[in-house]
C-alpha cells in the first residue's frame, strides 16, 4: 500500500518515499521516479505523511516520526486495525494534524473511483481537510467512524472473510479437493474457487496480524465456528429447518431482488468463464 499512496500521491504532489529496506526503497523510488530517503529525514520536510507498515509497528512509528514533522504536516497511517493505532495518536503532543485512514481495498486497486476509504479524524485541521477532497475528487466514498466502530466493523468485513476463505483452502487441501474437482465445475463452485485463489495471492503475515491484532476477531471465528457445528448436527439429523431459517433470513435482509440479481449474476458470471 505505501506503493501505491506513493503512485497516487505523484498526481498532486512531490514525493519521496522511506522503507527500513534502504535498497527496496531505492528500487520503489526508481521505478515510480520519485526520491527516496530515511523515514526521519523525509518526514521533516513533508506537509503529508503516510505510514504503511505492519499493523503491529504503525503505533512506534507514528510517535517518531511526530517528532521530526514539521509543524502543522498531515501525518496519516492506513494500517487495517485502528484500536492502538490511535490511542497512540492520541498521546502525540506535537503540533501536527492526525488523521488514521483505512483504504478498503489492496494495491491491486487502479483507482479510487467506488472505493471505500474509512476515516477516524484524531486532530483534523486545514490539510485534512484539502486531502479529503482530493480523495473525494479521485471518486472515493468517504465514511468516518470512531476506531472501535471500525475494528468491530473490520471483524467481520475483513476477519470473517479471510477466515471463511483460508478454512476453505485449508479443507480443499485436506481433502484433496482440487484433485477430485478438476475438471468439474458449478456456478457457486467456481465463483468460490477464484475467491480463494484471489485470497491465497494476499500475504500470510497481514492475515495473520488483521486476527491477531482486531480484539473482535476471535467473537467472529467463534461464531462461524458456532454456525458450523449447529448446521452440520442439523445435518446429520436431516433436520432442515435450519437452512430455511438462513435462506429466509437472507431473502429478507438482502431483499428478494438483490437475491435473484445475484443469481442471475452468477450464472453471467459462470457462462461466460465457459464460452
């Protein structure tokens, strides 16, 4: 992600960019033709600081680089947990702007047109304010949201699905599953199947941090794991009763047309992956 905010960045303004990696720093720099120096010596000088590091580091580097900002710069973090981030935010005395951003999507994004950007203002100012409508400008969705709202939030929008998506890898290796399907396609199959290989392109070690770091993660595994013990006795006792009440549920919630558009656009979807 500090790729791609860099590349972004490089529309409205000079940037240069710093990773503990001085080579891998250089490499970034030169391809995106833009500079690259030590993390302190780059922030003293910069009006917008974007820390993209490991969840479990944002908090230390936030309180350095502070130290060196220069007076009234922007510092902002994207890191995908937000509860220590910003009560570390929150201990910085320095004269600066703080503002954590979550960018709802990977650096596989080509732009920020539809994409959700969620926000938790600690200390807003003028900068803030101009970098928002930049984002805004870009066709990014803005929604700000205090940093427990957005971890709850995260539990299921990111753990959940990550954790649904590695089990089902998990089991397909187990089972040999990809060995006893090749070949052999259904529409739900298949739009699972390229979930899951999309899932297995994503690094191990930010999975891993997202349900480590996120205190409602493990409330979310222990439900689904919950959900799928309670269907799997009402299975073995040919008790359905339980499916209908999910299937009603979902009819309900999502709405009897988004229901059927859904299918109608998995079967699009699945035809044209076989024409």
């Amino acid at each position: 992600m500090g790729r791609w905010l860099a590349n972004f960045s490089r529309r409205f303004a000079e940037v240069t960019v710093s990773d503990s990696n001085r080579a891998k720093a250089r490499r970034v720099a030169a391809e995106l033709k833009v500079a690259a120096r030590p993390a302190e010596r780059a922030a003293a000088e910069a009006d917008l600081i974007f820390v993209a590091v490991p969840i479990a580091r944002t908090p230390g580097v936030l309180l350095r680089l502070a130290k060196v900002a220069p007076r009234g710069a922007l510092l902002v973090d994207v890191a995908s947990v937000k509860g220590e981030v910003v009560k570390s935010m929150e201990k910085i005395k320095e004269d600066v702007e703080l503002v954590s951003i979550h960018p709802l999507f990977g650096p596989g994004a080509t732009s920020l047109r539809n994409k959700d950007v969620v926000v938790i203002p600690v200390r807003p100012g003028a900068r803030y304010q101009e970098f928002r409508k930049i984002l805004e400008r870009s066709g990014a969705r803005i929604t700000e949201m205090s940093a427990d709202l957005h971890d709850q939030a995260m539990a299921v929008i990111q753990c959940l699905s990550h954790f649904v998506l590695l089990a089902y890898l998990q089991t397909l290796r187990s089972l040999d599953g990809v060995k006893l399907s090749r070949g052999l396609r259904t529409p739900i199959f298949s739009s699972l199947a390229e979930l899951a290989k999309a899932a297995a392109a994503g690094r191990p070690e930010l999975y891993g941090e997202l349900q480590r770091q996120n205190k409602y993660s493990r409330l979310v595994r222990c439900s689904l794991v919950e959900a799928i013990h309670s269907l799997d006795v009402a299975f073995a006792r040919g008790d359905y009763k339980a499916v209908r009440a999910i299937v009603a549920w979902a009819a309900a919630q999502f709405g009897r047309d988004q229901v059927k558009r859904a299918y109608e656009e998995l079967y699009r979807r699945f035809e044209r992956e076989r024409s």
